[in-house]
C-alpha cells in the first residue's frame, strides 16, 4: 500500500462513525418521515429563494464560446471576489490573494496540502465540523483536537496553548461555529492572534490559522470579528502571499508547499489563510489569504 493509500485509508476510517451514522441509526430510519426537520447535514427546508434561482439561470446563459470550457482561478472571477472582500472586509485584497475552488471543501483540502505534510501537527477544535479530521489525515499530518470550553462553547485558549508543539504547522477554526454556533468575540480571536504569534517566535517557524468561514452570511444582526480582520494583511508581506498567491489556479496551489517550506522554517509569525463559501451569492468557493509578521 502506498504513502496516499495509505493516508485515505486514515481519513476513511475517521468518518466511519459518520457512515454508521448516516445508515444504520435511527437518523438513517426515519429523517425522511413527515414532519421531520433534519439538521443533520444543513440541507435546505425551503424552497430556493427566487433570487438564488435567478442568478442560476442568468449566468448559465454562455457569453462566449468557453463559458462551459474548464475552468481554473479566472481573473475575473477572482478580482469579483477580492472587489467583495474589500466592501465587506474593509481589508485591501488583492486579486492576486484569492485563489478559486470547487467550493470551500476543496479549499480546505488544497490549502492543507500546501501548509501543511508528514511530520505536522494541525489543531481542530472539538466539537467539529466532521471532515476537519479527514482532511488533515488526507494531508499526511496527525490531527490533534482541542476541546473548546463546554459551558460556552468559546475556544478554550490554554488548552490550544498546552496543544501547540514544535510540531504544530496549523490551527482550524470556524465561526460561526459549526456544530455550536457560537460566534467567537474579538477578545477571543486577539487573544489567539497572540498565542499563536508567540508560538511561532517560540518554535522559529510560521503557525498557520485557517479561518472557515463558511457561514459568515447567514449572520444578519451582528457584526462578524474573522481571524482576517484580527491578522491584517500588509501590502509589502510576501511570505504567505507568495506561497499561495503565485500558485495561480488551485490545481497549482500544491506547487506553492516548496515556495512554502522554506520562508516557513525561517520566518517566524502567526498567519491567517481564510476559507470562504460564496455558493449563495454567484461566486465558487475561495481561499483569501492574510498575513502579519
């Protein structure tokens, strides 16, 4: 069996208390029953909102004779996407920082693949999203979880400091939180922005924070505080952004691990890597990148 083998076999084997889940509980005999609403998965109850339908069918409309070729990280699509991060973010993007995927899973995946390989350490925080921990084991790293503060579901930042090792190449976290839906405070995520840039002076080497935020829209009466508004980008930073941003398409993002593996190992920092999902609003999934020093 080889090293890939190897690793799907891990991931699989984490997700099988999922599969038993999905097909043998008492979820698998009746979720389809009248009257059930099943939040198992975040499937839909409704109908598709008009509008949603309405982009659908405007856009399938070909423009030109590649409308349907196959696609990578388009500039227009990309410059869409950095134009719709500034408005909101009040961050300066660049197009040049977003990569275009299929959807936030394969950015996960990728983004892992590039930060991260055999010998690392990525932190997830628990309860999780379940695919956190497959992801990592697909990426050859050993996932380590974390427990967040079970009487507020907030992240518990001793327990992550007491978590972080020598080892530590990665820390995921995902607000609004799923499965709790905590919204983690800017105290919080400045709190974590610390930790993480005194681990990595500590360990001599950069820590990665991977921000998931695949649900910022469904959030109507406050204000969001993501990791990328607490690690601002500087327009002269390289270190992640050439790692990641020079990859051009995601296919190539896994190109960007040996710009990546040396600047990681002398470049102490905390950065963040933010995973969006824009399913909703007429854009694919993307990875934006944001750094400090």
């Amino acid at each position: 069996m080889n090293d890939f083998s190897a690793r799907v076999g891990q991931s699989m084997g984490a997700l099988s208390h999922v599969f038993q889940f999905m097909t043998q509980s008492a979820y698998a005999q009746h979720h389809q029953d009248e009257g059930i609403c099943d939040f198992a998965v975040g499937n839909p109850h409704e109908m598709p909102l008009p509008g949603f339908t309405q982009a659908l069918q405007k856009w399938s409309v070909p423009q030109d004779k590649d409308w349907f070729a196959y696609k990578t990280s388009e500039p227009y699509a990309r410059a869409a996407v950095a134009a719709s991060l500034r408005r909101r973010r009040g961050i300066a993007y660049d197009e040049e920082d977003v990569i275009i995927t299929n959807g936030a899973f394969g950015a996960l995946a990728v983004t892992l693949n590039a930060l991260v390989g055999p010998g690392d350490e990525v932190i997830f925080v628990s309860p999780p999203w379940f695919f956190y921990e497959a992801l990592i084991l697909t990426s050859g790293a050993t996932p380590v979880r974390v427990r967040v503060d079970m009487q507020t579901f907030d992240l518990d930042l001793a327990a992550l400091a007491r978590a972080i090792t020598p080892r530590t190449r990665a820390v995921i976290v995902n607000s609004p939180n799923n499965p709790t839906g905590k919204i983690y405070p800017p105290p919080t995520l400045e709190a974590l922005a610390q930790l993480l840039t005194e681990a990595s002076e500590r360990h001599a080497h950069a820590i990665y924070l991977l921000s998931d935020e695949a649900s910022p829209n469904r959030v109507r009466r406050q204000r969001l505080s993501q990791p990328d508004r607490i690690l601002p980008k500087r327009a002269d930073d390289l270190h992640l952004r050439q790692a990641v941003a020079h990859a051009g398409p995601a296919a190539r993002l896994y190109r960007a691990a040996a710009t990546n593996a040396q600047s990681r190992n002398d470049t102490p920092g905390a950065y963040v890597v933010a995973i969006h999902d824009r399913r909703g609003g007429g854009e694919r999934g993307h990875a934006a990148c944001a750094a400090r020093p």
